[in-house]
C-alpha cells in the first residue's frame, strides 16, 4: 500500500521524524552505524561490509577503495578514510585485496539490532498510519 501511495509515505516520514524529535534517534545507540551513516557513501559501503560479513562464502563485490569508489562514484581517498577510521575504532577491516579481513562481532551485533528496530519502527508507524 505505502509503495504505491506517496501520501501514505510523506505520513510515514513524517511520523518518523516527529518520533526522532520527540525520542531521539535509532541511531543513538549505535555509534558506530550512526558514524557510517553521516559520511557520503557512508550506509553503501556499510551494507556492503555486512554483506560481505554476513554471507563470507558469496560471490559479493570487492570491498576494494577503488572498486567501493567507483560504485559509489566518490573519491578512492573518501572511501580510504571511512575504511581506515573503522580499523582504527576495531569495527572491521579488509585485507588490501578487496576481502573482508575481520568484522568485530559487537558491531555486526549492533547493525542487526539496529536494522530490527527500524523495521519494527517503521511497522508501528504504519500500522498507526492505517489506523486512521
């Protein structure tokens, strides 16, 4: 209903953001999705990390700088910094060849939880939005 009815889902963003006003946001507790989802490319070159982490047997795209770079069509150096700052803070890291090397538990723990409690968030509010 909501992906073929732009009203319905200006009142879920809507909503959404009225909660964040009000509550704060999802990402509050997670610092280390909410630092990838301030950057440019940021949330892509997350999902493509959990991607990777998540099925590590799979055919997934190279987590190179060159090849991340070119799909998100920003700077290899951009790419090179949210890659290095992650290393530093022990969320994850790739082994130069385009693998992903490590990925801490506790951060893949986070992103899991915090994706669950979008979904849910979203649910309620739709299901609120129906209810009226």
């Amino acid at each position: 209903m909501f992906e073929a009815d732009p009203a319905l889902q200006n009142e879920l963003i809507y909503c959404s953001a009225a909660f964040v006003f009000k509550r704060g946001s999802l990402l509050d507790s997670h610092p280390g999705v909410n630092h990838f989802t301030t950057k440019d490319c940021g949330y892509i070159v997350l999902t493509a990390v959990i991607a990777a982490a998540l099925a590590p047997n799979a055919d997934v795209p190279s987590l190179s700088c060159r090849g991340l770079a070119r799909r998100c069509r920003v700077s290899r150096s951009h790419i090179g910094n949210l890659m290095a700052h992650a290393e530093r803070e022990r969320w994850f890291a790739t082994d130069g060849l385009g693998r992903l090397a490590w990925v801490d538990e506790r951060f893949l723990e986070s992103f899991k939880v915090w994706t669950a409690r979008q979904m849910a968030h979203h649910s309620v509010l739709a299901d609120f939005i129906l209810a009226k």
